[in-house]
C-alpha cells in the first residue's frame, strides 16, 4: 500500500520535483512546500488560513 498527500500528488502531477502547493477548499486554505516528494519541516511549511472560496466568492459578489 502506498500513501501520498495530495501536494506532492500535485507536484509530481505537474511535472516538478518541487513547489509551494496552494489548496483552497471552501471554508479553508492550505500552504505546503514540497522538496523531492517530501513535505519539508511539516510543523513549520504547513500553513492554513480560515478563508476559503466561498469567502472569496462572498468579496467578488460584494464588489460587483
């Protein structure tokens, strides 16, 4: 059985080897840098924020 997050799913995907992988889902966004299939320092290079897509949906309403 083989396990992978789904940012270095992404980064290989695209064709990397590494890369700052941005998931934005729709309450939460996530930061995750990816070095040669590994999640670097999980502690300090996972980020997430509570802004999502319907956030960001709510703000281009709001401007129209």
């Amino acid at each position: 059985m083989v396990v992978h997050l789904d940012s270095v799913a992404a980064t290989f995907g695209n064709g990397a080897t590494s890369a700052c992988v941005v998931q934005m889902d729709s309450s939460i966004t996530s930061v995750v840098c990816v070095d040669d299939a590994v999640v670097l320092q999980p502690a300090s290079s996972r980020r997430q924020v509570s802004l999502g897509l319907n956030h960001v949906a709510a703000a281009l309403i709001g401007w129209m």
